[in-house]
C-alpha cells in the first residue's frame, strides 16, 4: 500500500499502538503492514478494511495529521490492542515534529518571513546531504547557511555552552540505547518494532526540549522505513549519516555535553541585531525534493558579518524560477531580490537568527541603500586570500560550508562540469559543477558557455563541496578587474551575473582568441579523494548499516581477514585501518556468563565502534578535499 494515500502520524501515536501490542502480534507486525489493505476516504476520514469486524477509521485533526491514540480506531474486539490498529499506523509516514506551524518562520516580532522551513535544505545534486524526495528534517539548510552564520555583538551570548538538564541527559541516554540496537539491528531487521522504540524515544526527546535529536531519530526512522521499502533515491550512504548524526547528538546529551547546537531549536528564535547595513552579493534558486521553491539572497555587512534573506514556499520550479524578481518583503524595502543582490539595504530594528538569517518583524525597518562592487570593500575580502587557505577554513567547522570567492581561468569542459584554474602560482585544476542540476535553471547552460571560452578569466563566487575533491558549486561570476580577456557584462548588472537566474549570452564575452598561457591547458589530475582506499571503511560502514552486527562480523571471518586493510596502511590510513578492525572484532564479540554459555554481547560496544570509525573516516574525508585545493 502506497503511504501518500495515508495522512501523518506524530511519532508517540505510532510508538503507543506498537507498544500495546502483544509478543505474538509484535511478531506478525512487518508482515501486516505489508498487507495492509488500501484506504477510503469518508468524511473527512480514512477507512481501511480488513474484514467485516476488522475496520481502522482515522480521522486526523485540523492540522492533516493523527496526532491522538483516539484519531485512530478500530472496531475488532482486541481494540485498541489489535494489529490492525497498529498495522495502519506504522505503514502512515511520520508528522513532522512542528506539524501545523506552517512554512514560514517567526522571529522574536512574530512576524512570518518567507524562509525555508527549519529543517528544509535546498535540493542540490544528490550526495550524503541531500536526496531525492527526502523529507525536512533538522539539518541546516545549506543555502541559509551556506552563507555563514552572522556575527555580531549578539554572537557570545548564543554561543554559550549550556549544560543539559536532567532531563535532557536521561533523554540521551534512552536515546542512545535504543540507536545502539536499531544500529546492531540493521535494515534488515529494523522493522516495525525497532522503529517503534526509536520513535519513543524521539518522543521522549521532545519532551525533554530536544529537537535536534528528535528530528535525528526521525531521520533514521524514515531512511529504515525507505530502504526496507526499496524506494527510488533511497541511499545507504545517506542511513549511515543519518545514524552517525544520531549517535553523536545521543552520545554527547547522555555524557553531559551540551550546547545550542546540540539542543536545536523547534523553530528558529531571532534576536535583535539593532542597525545593519549590508551589501548584496548574489542571489540562488532554491528547489527542494518536497515541493518548495524560491530564492535565497546573500548579504555581507560592513563588518563582514554574512546574512541571507530567504523567500521560500510551496510552488516548485515555477516559483524558484520567479521568486528572483520577487519584492523583497523586509520591513517597506522597495527592492526586489535581483535588485538586492547588485544592492544594498540600510535596516533598523534588524534581527538576526543564529545562522545569519535577517527576520521581517514589524519593528523592522528597511530602505535600499547603494551597493558595493565586488572589487570594492568590503566584499573585495572575499577574493583576496587563496582559495586553499578559505577551503580549510570553512571544512573546519561543522556545518554546510560557506561561500567562497576566487578568480580562475577557464580551461575547458569536463561533461556538464567546467574545468578552472585559479589565477595564482602552481594552482590545481578545480571543477565547477552546477549549483542545481535541474535543466530550467539556468546553472548548467552558464557553465557551458563558459567552457566554451579557454583562457577566460573569471571571478567566481560558490560554495565548495565538501564530499569531492577541489570542487566548486558556483553561485554567480563576474569579471575579473584588471584582465583584458574577461567578462564583458552589462553595466545593470553590477559586474556580477547570477548563474540559476541570469543567463550568458555572447555579447557578455570578449572578441577574439584567449591569449596563450599555462593556465588556458591542463588535464585533471589523480583524484586524491575518489582513488584513496577509505571507501573500504565507509563500505565496511554501510554494510554494518544495511545488514546489521552480524554482517560486520561475517566480513572478519575469511581466511585472511585483515588483509582488506593492508591498501589502508600502504597508503598511510593506518588509524582507520585499526579502527575498522577493531569495529570487525567487536562486532564478532561473544561473550561467556559464569557458566561458559555463549551470551549475546551489548549493542553499545558495537555502536560506540562504529561511530569511532565513523568519525574518522568523516574527519580524513575533509582533510582531503581540503588538501586537494593546495
């Protein structure tokens, strides 16, 4: 049975109905949902059949969703107790954990801003961060902060530590015990059951002022639910991060460690940031797997603080396609976001949320202030260091990374991608690759007018990829000052062109051949990245993942069965060589009681393993994409 045809249910709904069942039903409960049989819709509610006494009725509440055990009943004699209950609860996909509060964001005004929704990240070409048709979650949105966060006198105060309270560790600790199991279990047996205790303890966490870790146990819920179902898209790569998300966020609330970052925030709370006068930089499409569109703007304050202003909601391509011309709805600001971007705005009344977004309060005021060419501070300080050295920087912090400013020279096509040159001394081949792959965007025929230009020097602003080596997912491109062959665009245009709204045409391109240099020639090099022997760990990792503890175990059974890390210690990874072996050995562990019997070991030695060699494999992944821009 398809679940679209099923309305939302909140995760303790689910976890109490697979709680009141018996063993023997818990048993039959995958098998059940499997065979559940379609719904039909009766006013306002959802029938679904299973024999003349057997009928489930939901009815959800104002908000689409079931969000009350009494939502949903059952006319068996085992009811509410009954498989069928509990059955057509689990097959129903998941309430967001914010179910009614709408799209759009408040800040500390109570005004609504057209933002992405928490948790909702711009689609962009499919990696371990983002996946076709995969749901909001708690994860930042990388066009938001893609920008970095905004800095201010405010800054301090957000960022102070704060310990967990009680309750808050106790949460993390029931919710590390049970990833632990989920963990050991694997997809192969994370049924129902499984899932239903995740779901509790999500619950629990919310309870407990925990929505980063709710919308965690979520996340995996939902990537168990579509690798069980072998849905399109679905990615181990993606469950691995999901569960190495949740294990680190459980580990750290069950040792005391907190923070705001580790907290989360139901919605994002905004705090006033008094006078702001920022300079537009570019603006970006927003297009998301689950159904939202629209456009993100980037600002740079004066102090080089960053800041974005989002106009995200649902539509599609057709409003991320429009939302560029859109006014822009910040305190009578008589711009629209194309304006924006070449623009400035003087704010009053500013206020800012943690990650640098600007909210539309009533107290805010706005008028359109005059911008800053990119050659002009302080937005030349995006250009002027070297690539590598801002690379490092925006890898070493645990979010999206920020945008990126460099001057290349075009070298030439590599399929849909650009292959560049930055313009400095003994610089690497780098690949610029579409910022959104959809073909109504404009990303991918820019790029390849581009190609179409060898020698071309280019003023590019991006944000790099952090999952491949020396790549770059370009935003907008300008001329470069002071190089004769050059871009060429129109005075309008500020020096800058937008590459998902503004398309190249040839009259922005210089006459004539591109003048001979080294730079307009090269191959790619060797791919530190692709070709280092770590994906042995991170196939190690997602085995654990799609067949559980005893698929772990079963790889260290061969006749030689560290001989699959020896590629690991030739080429210097002998870290991660040792902690995939001891995560093989844990995961063969078998451990005798007093009498000699054989018991079955804790899940949390394995867990604690696996997110150990997770980490690693995490951290010498960054590394690599960092030292490949050198």
């Amino acid at each position: 049975m398809s679940s679209q045809l099923l309305p939302p249910v909140t995760a303790e709904v689910v976890a109490d109905a697979v709680e009141n069942l018996s063993a023997r039903l818990r048993k039959k409960l995958d098998a059940a949902i499997e065979g559940c049989p379609e719904g039909a819709g009766a006013d306002g509610a959802v029938v679904f059949r299973f024999g003349e006494d057997a009928v489930v009725t939901l009815r959800p509440g104002p908000s689409g969703a079931v969000t009350d055990a009494g939502q949903a009943v059952c006319g068996c004699l085992l009811a509410p107790r009954c498989l069928h209950r509990a059955a057509v609860l689990g097959a129903a996909p998941l309430a967001e954990p914010l179910a009614g509060e709408g799209p759009g964001e408040r800040d500390g005004a109570g005004a609504e801003s057209g933002a992405l929704p928490e948790g909702e990240a711009p689609a962009r070409v499919p990696g371990p961060a983002a996946t076709p048709g995969s749901p909001p979650e708690a994860a930042a949105p990388a066009a938001a902060a893609g920008a970095g966060a905004g800095s201010g006198s405010g800054d301090a105060g957000r960022d102070a530590v704060v310990p967990p309270t009680p309750a808050q560790v106790r949460a993390g600790a029931a919710l590390w015990a049970v990833s632990a199991e989920a963990l050991a279990a694997g997809v192969v047996a994370g049924g129902a059951v499984v899932q239903a205790e995740l779901l509790r303890a999500a619950h629990t966490a919310r309870l407990a002022g925990l929505p980063r870790a709710e919308a965690a146990a979520l996340r995996v819920v939902r990537g168990l639910r579509a690798a069980r179902e072998r849905r399109a898209g679905q990615r181990l790569a993606d469950l691995a991060a999901a569960f190495s998300e949740l294990l680190r966020t459980a580990a750290l609330l069950a040792s005391g460690t907190g923070g705001p970052g580790l907290t989360g925030g139901g919605r994002r709370a905004y705090e006033a940031g008094g006078g702001l006068r920022v300079h537009g930089l570019c603006r970006e499409p927003v297009l998301t797997a689950t159904g939202y569109g629209g456009v993100v703007t980037h600002l740079l304050g004066t102090d080089g603080a960053r800041y974005t202003l989002s106009d995200v909601r649902p539509g599609g391509l057709a409003r991320a396609r429009g939302a560029g011309a859109a006014s822009v709805a910040l305190g009578g600001a008589a711009l629209d976001h194309a304006g924006l971007a070449r623009a400035g705005l003087r704010i009053t009344g500013a206020t800012v949320s943690a990650d640098g977004r600007l909210g539309a309060g009533r107290g805010v005021r706005a008028v359109p202030a005059p911008g800053a060419a990119w050659d002009e501070e302080p937005l030349a300080a995006l250009f002027a260091r070297p690539a590598a050295e801002a690379v490092r920087e925006l890898l070493a912090r645990d979010a999206e990374p920020g945008l990126l400013g460099c001057d290349v020279q075009v070298v030439g096509a590599a399929g849909e991608h650009l292959l560049v040159r930055e313009r400095r001394a003994e610089a690497p081949l780098l690949r610029l690759r579409p910022a959104h792959p959809h073909p109504e965007l404009a990303h991918t025929a820019n790029l390849r007018r581009l190609a179409g230009h060898p020698g071309l020097a280019v003023r590019v602003l991006g944000r790099p990829d952090p999952d491949r080596a020396a790549t770059l997912s370009p935003l907008s491109v300008g001329p470069v000052p002071g190089a004769q062959y050059t871009l060429r665009l129109p005075a309008e245009w500020r020096d800058r062109a937008d590459l998902g709204y503004d398309r190249l045409q040839g009259s922005h391109f210089p006459e004539g051949g591109a003048p001979a240099g080294p730079a307009a020639d090269g191959e790619p090099g060797p791919d530190a990245v692709g070709d280092s022997p770590l994906w042995r760990v991170r196939r190690l990792l997602e085995t654990g993942v799609a067949g559980g503890r005893r698929a772990v175990a079963e790889t260290g059974r061969g006749p030689e069965p560290l001989a699959a890390y020896g590629p690991l210690r030739r080429a210097g990874f002998a870290a991660a060589a040792d902690l995939a072996g001891a995560l093989v050995a844990e995961a063969g562990r078998r451990p005798r009681d007093a009498f000699g019997r054989l018991t079955e070991a804790s899940s949390e030695g394995y867990a604690w393993a696996w997110l150990a060699a997770s980490a690693h494999l995490e951290a010498a992944h960054r590394s690599l994409v960092a030292a490949s821009w050198a």
